[in-house]
C-alpha cells in the first residue's frame, strides 16, 4: 500500500480534490469550468495572432510610405533616385495674381 501511494501520488491528490469539489459545487460547475478553461486556451492565442497580424499590417503601410508625398520607398529605391540633390527632383510652380 504504501509502494502504491509514492508511485501514484498526483493521480491520489486529483482523485481527492474531484472527490471534495464535486459533491461541494457539483458536476455543472465542473463542466462549466473546464469549459471555460478550454475556450480561453483557444482563444487567448486567436486573439493575440489577430493583434499581430494588425500591428504588421500598420507597421507595414507606415514604413512603406512618406506620410507627406504618398510615394513609395519602393519605387525610389528602384529607380535609384536617392543621390540626387533635392534640387533636381523638386518642382517649382510659378505664382500668377488672380485679379
């Protein structure tokens, strides 16, 4: 008996522990519970997966574009444009008085 109790000594403290809730709280409240348990274990990660595909996503339209000229770091990068002299890439608009 006592080899019995060293081997199997969880599997007595959850046998005692069901045992004491049960008749205590009932099945219902068991079931319930583990319910509960198993949708949070679901859904926590559902959620977090969710909040990083969003943060990517804002992240993403944030780095790839200037907020002032809406053009692509893509595009300058490919057409090389990065060693010109803001001067050359510049376009300058003449005034006119509207009389």
């Amino acid at each position: 008996m006592n080899y019995f109790l060293k081997v199997n000594k969880t599997l007595l403290t959850y046998s005692l522990i069901i045992l004491i809730v049960i008749p205590i709280f009932g099945i219902n409240f068991l079931i319930s519970f583990l319910g509960n348990i198993l949708l949070l274990l679901f859904l926590i990660p559902l959620l977090l997966l969710i909040l990083v595909f969003i943060g990517f996503n804002f992240y993403n339209s944030k780095i790839n574009t200037f907020s002032n000229f809406d053009s692509d770091l893509k595009d300058i990068s490919n057409r090389n444009e990065l060693d010109k002299k803001p001067s050359e890439s510049t376009i300058e608009v003449k005034a006119e008085e509207i009389k």
